[in-house]
C-alpha cells in the first residue's frame, strides 16, 4: 500500500493506522498512532507523541486488532 501525505487527507479519527515521518532529514518515526484531533496517541492511548508525521496508511491486515 502507498503512503498517504497527511497534507492530501488525515486517517480517520479514533482508528489505529501506521504512521512515519518522510521529509527531507529521510524515513523516521515509523510506528503505530491513533489520532484524536490535533493529537497522535500510542496504540494503547497512554500518551501522545510531540511530533505530527507527514504521512500514514491503514494497517496491514495482519496488525488489525492486536
């Protein structure tokens, strides 16, 4: 699946999906997110990161639901 920039359209809120950030200082921060407004939490909700990535994407089928 194709990386979506956060700039063209944001994951839907609430849902887990898989998240980087791809700028000119490269790939970093690949991880799981969930995102609640303006905020991107951890997959268990326990806190947010201090970071917006640029892009994201659903997970694969095999990340669903663990």
């Amino acid at each position: 699946m194709n990386w979506i920039s956060i700039k063209e359209k944001l994951p839907p809120e609430k849902e887990p999906v898989l998240t980087r950030i791809d700028d000119d200082k490269g790939i970093r921060n690949e991880q799981v997110l969930i995102r609640q407004k303006n905020l991107w939490f951890y997959d268990d909700m326990t806190m947010y990161v201090y970071y917006e990535p640029t892009h994201w994407q659903p997970l694969p089928l095999e990340q669903e639901g663990q």
